[in-house]
C-alpha cells in the first residue's frame, strides 16, 4: 500500500466531558490515579421502573454548569456534551483563524437523542402534539450533535455522523482524517458523544446481559480482564478532537500532540452483537491500520483496548490482538480504560483516541483498575495498578473500538 | 382576573428570555419579533405555546403570524383574557 506522498495528518486540540472530569487535564489527571468514574444512580427513575442496574458513570460536571442555559434548551444531552468539549478542543488548538469552506465538523453518536425522544413522545402523550418542543426533531437525531459543532465553529467543508455503535467515535476519526487526505477539510473536528444512561438503554442493555450487575459495588464493577468481570458500565459523555494536515498547522505554529497515523475499519458478519470469538475482523482492522499506516506490529508499544469487561468480548480482542502483532504483542502495554470511566459507547472511541494521545504524548500509559484477578486466559501485557512509562523515540499506539452489528475500528497514533 | 398590560409584558419577557436568553428588559412593546428580538419560527412557537400555558388563552396558529410586536402580542393575549 503506498503511503508516500499521503498528506500527514496531526492532532492540534482535545476536549473532553467524562465521567471522571468536565474536561481533558481533570479527565487525564483522574485516569492516572487510577479514580473509578461509576457512582450509584440517584433518579427517581431508578427504582420506579424495577432497573436491576442501579449504576453508571455519568458525567462529573453536569453540561447546566458549562453551557447557556438557552444552550441546554435547544440541546438533547448527547449535544450539550459534545458542544462544551468541542469549545474545549477548539481552546486547546489555538481557535485557529481558518477558511469556513475548509473545516470539518465530524461528530458520532451511538444511541443519538434518546432522552428527546422518549422525554417527547412522554410530553405528546400527556398534554397533545401541540406542546411537543418544535426543536424535538433536530435535538433527537443523531446528527444534531454535528451540526450543533459545525453551526458553532462555521464548518462548511462538510458535518458528518458516522453511526455504528460503540465504534463511532473511532469511526469519526477515520472519517475526519480521510477528509483531509482526499483533500475536502484543512482541519476537521472530530470525535463523538453519548448520552444514553436513560432507563430504557439500560433495561435493554440489561436484558441482553450485556452489564454488570455489581450494584453493591459501582466503582470495582467495570473490571476488564479480571476472573470476576460480569459485563460492561454505561457511561457517558463526549470526546471531541482537533485535526489537521501537518502543514497547516506548522503554518499557524501550532502545538502538536501526536500523528493520526492510519486507521482500519472492517465488519464481522458474524452476529449481531456477539463478538467473533476468533476476533479474526477486528485483527484485519488492526492490520490494516498497521499497512496502511507504513508501520509494523514492532512499532507498537501502546494498545488502548476496547476491552468493555464482558465475558466474551475481552477475550476475543486479545485473541485479535494476538493474531494481529504475533509475536510483538508481548512487548505492548495494554491499556483498558473503561475500567475507570466505563463504557461511553458513541463516545468511547473518541475519549480513548484521546487518551492514546495523551499517552503518546506524556509517554505514559493509564492503568486498568479492578484487575485484582486477571482471568487466566490473559496472555498479553496489561497495565495494572499505576500508569507505566512508554518508551521513548518513534512509538506508536493503537485504538481499538468494536459494536454492535460487527464493526470493527483500529486508529494508528505516533509520537512526534 | 384578569392581567394588566404590564402584569402580561412581564410574563411575556420571562418566557422569552427562558426560550432566547434575551434579557427581559429587552423585551419592549415596540419590538419587533424577528427584526429586534432574532426570534425565528421555531423560537416564535415555543413562545406561543408557554404564553398560552401561562395566561390560560388559546392563540390559533392562523393569528400568530399577526402578532408581529410584543405589543402585538400583549395586546391579543389581554383580550383574550376576556
């Protein structure tokens, strides 16, 4: 695969509102000390519908305290997230003076507007289609996000959503830098958001026994790799990030974190929301992100995992991860971050991109917390306990994101 | 009972600095809706439907297109108390 001559891409800005910080240096600072972002749910909600999960890890600051509230009106909560990391991811790139025609805005959602759509159709029911919010349709789809980014920053070059499930904010990403590489966008913000911890999500997510049920114990619930792990945490949130080529950012003098080297992007048609248990899609994702990226399996020394803490899914990625790198998969530190700010679907393979930058750029891995007793069947390097320094000249770091209908996404990152 | 013109401008700038965080000062009879406020249609029916909720009149969507000032707009709702 010819990689010469392809237009560098780089990361100039991060943003972020998580479960463990309104934005990315609180977020950043949290992940390090290995802090748990699942707290028990304090709704009405909860024990009004019979939930048999009564936890999540929900945003740390709420978006009331970071946005207008006008904002906040015309906003679904998936929106809200993602305008204030957006604003932050903008600050952090210098607020770049750039041509509308050439900024791109691409935003993801798993889930779209949830709570518009249900908090409406509630509203219809009780006081009659004249009360319905007339902004109900633009707050519940799942571009709305999008637009809101593009409407905000005036990104003309293109406003995209990129949905397939827990990959769309990996996805977003590849879209992004594809859009500079064809030539579309000098610059593209990118990324994605989520705000599913709703009672109809989590019965649903709960009737496929897809979530961990340790209600006594929210914080040592998401524990990916362990003996004990019993399904994933819902988490929300957004992560929103700044790229551009190389050569537009060395113009305006930017500050580079890293390179988004290369991504790979395949699908199972396996199930619809098993994993294939060889992993053998999400290992051609990883290697083709590896190819046509011009790097090899001994480049990486950095892995931030998908890793959601289900069963079968652990393990089929490591599986993957194995068959992917071979013999060099010894040698990568494996980060599982969900294990600290659970599982932001949409959202989650933004906020790991970002902390594969972070990485990269501090040189320093973020631990995998609850990994008291790894299961057995873990043959790979995982980071446990505290955050393990990287090596330093040229490294790289992949991130995987798999969902639900058998996407896989692998994003390549390398140091500068 | 019914509200005086003021009573019924007052709550009228309350919810339309809820709907556009204009501040309610703004919010003069002589304004014009879209011109002075920036209020589109979308905003314009949102503002109609809490004012009919919070004065307890009905306003037909034929008649808001009527209501182009807020004291248009204060005017409709205060014979619409009866």
């Amino acid at each position: 695969m010819a990689t010469e001559n392809r237009t560098k891409v780089v990361v100039t800005g991060l943003g972020a509102t998580t479960p463990l910080g309104g934005d990315v240096p609180t977020t950043w600072q949290a992940a390090l000390e290995g802090r748990s972002g699942a707290r028990a749910l304090e709704h009405d909600w909860v024990e009004r519908y019979e939930l048999p999960v009564t936890f999540a890890a929900e945003v740390a600051v709420r978006p009331e305290d970071q946005l207008a509230k006008v904002e906040t009106r015309r906003l679904d909560p998936s929106g809200q997230y993602a305008l204030a990391a957006a604003r932050e991811a903008w600050k952090d790139a210098g607020s770049p003076e750039v041509d509308p025609l050439r900024l791109g805005a691409v935003v993801a959602s798993g889930i779209g507007g949830v709570w518009t759509l249900l908090n409406s159709y509630d509203v219809l029911k009780e006081k009659g289609p004249r009360r319905v919010f007339p902004l109900t349709v633009p707050m519940l789809m799942p571009n709305g996000p999008a637009a809101a980014i593009s409407l905000e920053l005036g990104a003309r070059a293109g406003t995209h959503t990129p949905v397939s499930a827990c990959a769309s904010g990996a996805e977003a990403m590849a879209y992004g830098m594809d859009m500079i590489r064809s030539g579309r966008a000098d610059i593209v913000v990118c990324g994605g958001t989520e705000a599913a911890i709703h009672p109809l999500p989590i019965a649903g997510f709960a009737a496929m026994q897809a979530l961990s049920t340790r209600n006594d114990d929210p914080a040592a619930a998401s524990r990916p790799y362990d003996a004990g792990r019993d399904g994933f945490v819902l988490g929300e949130g957004a992560g929103i990030v700044v790229i551009e080529s190389e050569e537009h950012a060395k113009a305006r003098g930017a500050r580079i974190y890293a390179e988004l080297v290369s991504a790979g992007l395949t699908s199972d048609a396996h199930h619809i929301a098993a994993p294939d248990p060889e992993g053998s899609g999400a290992s051609r994702a990883m290697l083709f992100a590896l190819e046509s990226g011009g790097l090899s399996p001994a480049d990486v020394v950095h892995l931030n995992a998908h890793a959601t803490s289900t069963p079968v899914g652990d393990l089929a990625e490591l599986n993957a991860i194995r068959g992917a790198l071979g013999k060099d998969a010894d040698h990568v530190a494996i980060s599982a971050t969900k294990s600290m700010t659970g599982h932001l679907l949409g959202a989650a393979g933004a906020l790991e991109g970002i902390f594969c930058v972070l990485a990269l750029h501090h040189r320093l891995a973020p631990p995998t917390i609850n990994l008291d007793d790894p299961d057995p069947a873990v043959d790979l390097d995982v980071v446990r306990k505290d955050p393990r320094p990287l090596p330093a000249g040229d490294i790289v770091a992949l991130n995987n994101s798999f969902g639900f209908g058998g996407h896989n996404v692998a994003v390549a990152f390398r140091s500068v | 009972m019914a509200l005086s013109e003021q009573e019924i401008l007052a709550g009228l700038a309350e919810i339309v600095n809820e709907e556009t965080g204009l501040a309610a000062d703004a919010v003069q009879p002589d304004k014009n809706f879209t011109d002075d406020l920036d209020i589109d249609s979308l905003s314009m029916m949102t503002i109609v439907v809490n004012a009919e909720e919070k004065f307890g009149v009905r306003i037909p969507d034929e008649d808001v297109k009527n209501l182009q000032t807020v004291g248009d707009a204060v005017s409709y709702i205060q014979s619409a108390q009866g």
